[in-house]
C-alpha cells in the first residue's frame, strides 16, 4: 500500500506511513475475520468526522463498568478470531492438500525405493537399479538445516530392516508379488 503513495525518489514514505498503518490497522483480515484495531482495543475505531457528527452513544457508571465490559469484548473478539483463523487454516490446507503432489505412504505400503539410495549394506535384488520394500513406520525430524524431513522404516524382500528418507522412495505402487514372512518381522 505504501508503494501506492509514495513519489518516485521514494524518500517520503515517513510522510505516510501512519495514514498506511491506520488503513491496514482498521481492514478486515480475512482469515480472523475482524480488525488488528478492534482486537487491540476492543472497539471500532472513531473517525473525527464520526466523532464530529453522531456524540458518543455508550456511557459507563464507574471505571469498573467499563472494564468488565472491555474484558469481555476482548475475549469474546479474541475466541471468535482464534476460531476464524483455525478454519482459514484448515481450508488453505485442504487447497495446499489438492495442489500437491507429496506422497504421503502409510504402514503397510509398498512403494520402491531407488537402488542408488540404498545404503552399502543392505543387498538388492541382483541386478536391480529398484527395490520394493514394506514401509513399517514413519517419523519426522529435523535435518542440518533444521527443516522437518520424512523418514520410513522399511523392511526389503531379504527381511532386512532400515530408515529411508521420503526421497528415496520412487512414486507409489502397489506390488502385490511382494511377500515378507512374519518370523522376520521383529
């Protein structure tokens, strides 16, 4: 909004800053569904020419009044923005959810995992440049760069176990000539 005021040398933004900060202080936001203003105060605010033309119709009896009276506006304001926001939240996430294309495997799949991710020691199929596993439990955690990465516990034809990251595992199929024996699972 501020780039919308200022000249083209762009060394007057002070002169608007506050009248930007008001204008974006009294919008409604839409995912809490009511003002930064309303939620600071507990009020709309009151224009100088509102203020000018209608007088102020509220008048408390004690400082008293008028507290109990702020605190509940408050925490009426502050329940139903939290609501508002959880449900902005879930509905970008289901429209997050329809767009990507992140495989998300449950225990029991069987993806293939990429035969240059396997680690040294665990043997592939001979000649394979694929492997099909069974996933047997999922985790997250946190990598070098402190970002959460996916991990799965998988178990290879052979009955050998290990962790996989989500990216070694090629896109899901299912295999249905894989079998694993019980006496290996531990």
């Amino acid at each position: 909004m501020l780039s919308m005021y200022v000249s083209g040398h762009q060394r007057d933004w002070d002169t608007f800053i506050s009248f930007v900060l008001f204008a974006y202080r009294t919008s409604l936001h839409e995912s809490i569904q009511e003002t930064p203003f309303f939620l600071m105060h507990g009020r709309d605010p009151v224009l100088p020419v509102e203020a000018a033309m209608c007088p102020p119709t509220i008048t408390y009896t004690s400082s008293d009044d008028y507290k109990s009276e702020m605190v509940t506006r408050l925490q009426e304001a502050f329940t139903l923005a939290k609501d508002n926001l959880q449900a902005a939240q879930r509905k970008q996430k289901e429209q997050y959810d329809l767009k990507s294309d992140v495989i998300n495997y449950a225990i029991d799949d069987r993806p293939i995992i990429d035969g240059e991710d396997i680690v040294p020691n665990i043997n592939p199929i001979e000649n394979s440049d694929n492997t099909k596993v069974k996933i047997l439990d999922t985790m997250r955690s946190r990598n070098e760069s402190k970002r959460l990465e996916k991990h799965y516990f998988v178990q290879y034809e052979n009955g050998e176990t290990q962790w996989v990251k989500e990216d070694a595992i090629k896109d899901f199929a299912i295999i249905n000539d894989f079998h694993i024996s019980n006496e290996n699972i531990d």
